[in-house]
C-alpha cells in the first residue's frame, strides 16, 4: 500500500559538510587526503552520519543508504519554482530507509528541528530557516519516491536546486561525493 503525504517541506537527504569539518577530516588543509595517514573512517558505523540531535534509527537509516547507495536511482527536474525528483531503490530496506527519512526530515523541517549530522550541508541551513517558505508534495508509489518542492522565495528556491544536485551526486557515487564536495567547500 503507498501512502499520499503532502507536507511544508523536505529534506531528502544528508548531504557535504560545513568547511571546518572538512578540513579537520581531511588533514587540516595541508593537502594530504582523508585516511592517508591510516585514520580512514568506519565504514561500518559511519560515525560522521551521528548528529547532535539526530537518532541513532536517523544515523542507521542514512549509513544503510550510503552503504547501499548503488541501489539507489534518482530523477530530477528543476522547476522555475522548485524542484521534482523521483528517488527509488532496488533493495526494499534500503526503499523503507529512504521512505523514512524523507517523511522525518519533513517532520524535523516543519518544526526547525535541524538534526545537525556532522557530514550535513550548508545548504541545508535554509530549509531549516525558512521550511514555512516551501510548499512539499511527497508521493510514495511503485516508482519510487516522488518530491515535488516550490517556493517563491528565490534563496529557497536555488538552495532546492543546489541541495537536489547534491543528492544526486550521493545517489551516484556514495560518500565519495560527500568527501568531494567537503574538500571543495574547505577550500573556498
């Protein structure tokens, strides 16, 4: 049975980390890439994924996704507006996963209840700002997660398109992505 959820907003998932963060993890600067000194990081327990107000089930739910990101696919429309995305998984866990985070990001949103993951984007900041700006339809069907997002305030709106390209690059390439786009935001 798929469910219908039409909601204030949405945040589909974690995505790259503030610039201090980044540097801290990769070496502090000096150019010497993450894990290069035999630090690494777990990939078992993924603990940048841990937030200062975030549950250990929101943690799982999102190190189950980057574990699993090659079951992911996505779609993404930018709108004048917004945004539509459909976002779907072959690995039924890793759907429900997806499912729940959307639909308890979209809680957190509604009530500026920023979960504060270590490895979250900037982007995100917005949206927890200004959730009262954006109008979010999610459709949860056969073909995946369905996020239609729009607002008409311009700030919202590219921060959609921007935190949607994010996504996108995650569901492509796991966390490589997130390392990528930390060591850029750590060198501007």
């Amino acid at each position: 049975m798929f469910a219908r959820l039409t909601v204030l907003m949405t945040c589909l998932a974690v995505t790259a980390a503030h610039p201090a963060t980044a540097q801290m993890m990769h070496g502090g600067g000096q150019g010497h890439m993450h894990g290069a000194d035999g630090s690494g990081h777990d990939m078992a327990t993924m603990p940048g994924l841990q937030g200062q107000n975030a549950t250990a089930e929101e943690s799982a739910e999102l190190a189950l996704m980057f574990r699993k990101f090659r079951t992911l696919s996505r779609e993404v429309e930018n709108l004048p507006n917004g945004i539509r995305t459909v976002t779907r998984s072959s690995d039924p866990d890793v759907m429900d996963a997806l499912v729940n985070h959307t639909v308890g990001m979209i809680d957190r949103v509604g009530r500026k209840d920023d979960p504060k993951i270590m490895i979250q984007s900037p982007t995100l900041d917005i949206f927890f700002a200004r959730g009262d700006r954006i109008l979010s339809e999610i459709d949860v069907t056969e073909a995946g997660v369905i996020v239609t997002q729009t607002s008409d305030d311009p700030d919202v709106v590219a921060a959609l398109h921007l935190h949607a390209a994010e996504v996108s690059a995650m569901v492509e390439q796991g966390m490589h992505a997130v390392h990528m786009m930390m060591m850029q935001r750590a060198g501007n």
